[in-house]
C-alpha cells in the first residue's frame, strides 16, 4: 500500500426527514442550529458515523462507541494496552512518543485518518501524552435553508418499578426536523498523510464510508430511510500540494432552493463549476 501522494478534497449533498439528525445536550437535544437559524451536524458527529461504517467494514478503529463496539475493551487505555508493543511503551519510563504515535497509527485506521490525542496516566511506567495530526479534516454539515423544528409531548405508560401503582404518565418531548437538506466538506492533507501513513486505499475506504454515511445508524431519533446521502463530489488534485486551494474548490459545488418552503430535493438547484485541470467523480449515495 502506497501513502496518498495528492491532495483530495470532498463535498457531501445529504437530507433529512422528520429527524433528529444530531441533538444539542445544552438545549434539550433539540437539532443543532447555528444563529441564523440553519441546522447544523458537527464534524465530530460526521467522523463518529464515518468510523461506525469503517467498523462495519472490518477496519480497526480506536475510538468506539460503546453500544457497538467489536471487542471486550471498556475502555481507549485497555484497547491501547491489549496492543503488546503499545503496551511496552506505557510501561517503559523511556518509551518513545514518536514509536507510539507511529504504532498507534499503523493498528488504528481512524487514528491515521483524523489523528488522536493519547493522554494515559502512569502504570508503572512513565504514562504517555502524544497527539497524532491526522490528514482527513471535515467541516460541520449545515442545512441550505433554515430548518423548521417539530417537538411533541411523549409519555411512559409502565411502571419503572415493581410494586407501585401506575402513576401518572412521564412526560418528555422528541424533537425533529421536518425536512432539510445539508452540505459539508472536507479534505485529505498529503503532509499529514506521510507522517500517519494514510494510503491510497484508505481514500478509497474514506469515499466508500461516506457514500453510505447512515446505513446501519437507526435509532428513535433517526428512523431507517429518515436521513439520506444524495451526492459525493471527489475531487483529486495532480500534486500533493493541489492544483488549487481547498476554499477554492468547495465553491464549486452551490446548493439553492427554488422555493420559499422546500419540502424535496427536487426543490432545490444544485450546480457544480469546474477548475482547468481538476476533474471530479460525481456519485449517488448508496
């Protein structure tokens, strides 16, 4: 496998329907809005969801979620201590940061893509704090439009505890957006690629987990079908610099809607411009 040797730069088109596609903990998990009222999925909800498809192709990955994960480990220091070499340096008093963060990366394909901040307390030995720079960045998702929110009143009909009448009915509130569209962006650094040893091919698994972003990502909030990638745009610069500069060519792809109340992707214009030299690979999502 060879370390990616141009720069690659990315956009997403996806939708969604009477979702929650990424609820705010400050504000009663209501979707994210930014001040102007669009939606918003932070990149670290992007890269969660893009290490559960890695995961569900067999990649190793580090950082997993407790409710799936693939192994025994309940914890990030146990899984780094299950690999012997790792290990050896958490034990050592002079273990090398580099040789970790060189270990870590080679194990742990979400290591070498989005980096990682190991921060482990002694054990013997000298502990360790190395922070890996990964080469793939992403930038929050934001909805074309303004997003209009549903709530509604849920309740409990059971008991929670036996022995007791059933009392009156737990209320809560679910929270959804009708329907939005959202795009977000990103690209593969080849400096940052050198250093982690990302490949070629773990590009091709990057594209391939984002073409099917949601399978397998069903909950209440998010129904099966609710939340859809439509469009990825693949653009692979000639050099590893690039041919142009990230901002550049994320203007490329523009996203409007036809209509005051957009309730489909056929209400909204989507056009894409072309760079001399720079060619894309457009691809419908799975």
């Amino acid at each position: 496998m060879t370390v990616l040797d141009h720069k690659i730069d990315f956009a997403v088109v996806l939708s969604v329907k009477n979702a929650n596609p990424n609820g705010d903990p400050l504000n009663g998990n209501r979707p994210r809005q930014n001040y102007d009222g669009h939606g918003e999925i932070s990149d670290v909800a992007l890269k969660r969801k893009i290490r559960n498809r890695l995961q569900d192709m067999g990649e190793s990955i580090f950082v997993q979620s407790n409710d799936r994960k693939s192994d025994e480990f309940g914890s990030l220091r146990e899984r780094a201590d299950a690999n012997p070499e790792l290990s050896a340096i958490l034990k050592s008093k002079a273990g090398s940061s580099d040789d970790f963060a060189r270990i870590a990366c080679l194990e742990w394909i979400d290591v070498r893509s989005f980096g990682q901040v190991f921060a482990f307390k002694a054990d013997k030995g000298a502990g360790v704090s190395v922070g890996v720079r990964g080469p793939v960045s992403i930038h929050t998702a934001t909805s074309v439009t303004p997003i209009d929110i549903t709530s509604m009143q849920i309740t409990k009909s059971v008991n929670s505890e036996p022995g007791k009448d059933r009392g009156s009915d737990t209320m809560g509130m679910k929270h959804r957006v009708d329907f939005g569209v959202y795009t977000f962006y990103g690209s593969i650094n080849t400096q940052l690629a050198e250093k982690t040893g990302f490949t070629n091919e773990d590009a091709e698994k990057i594209k391939q987990a984002l073409l099917s972003l949601f399978e397998n990502d069903v909950s209440s909030a998010r129904p099966d079908g609710s939340m859809e990638i439509h469009k990825v745009y693949w653009w692979e610069h000639n050099s590893k610099l690039g041919q142009y500069s990230s901002a550049k060519v994320h203007r490329l792809l523009t996203v409007n809607s036809k209509i005051d109340e957009p309730r489909g992707l056929d209400d909204y214009d989507i056009t894409l411009d072309e760079l001399e030299g720079l060619k894309v690979e457009v691809i419908d999502g799975l």
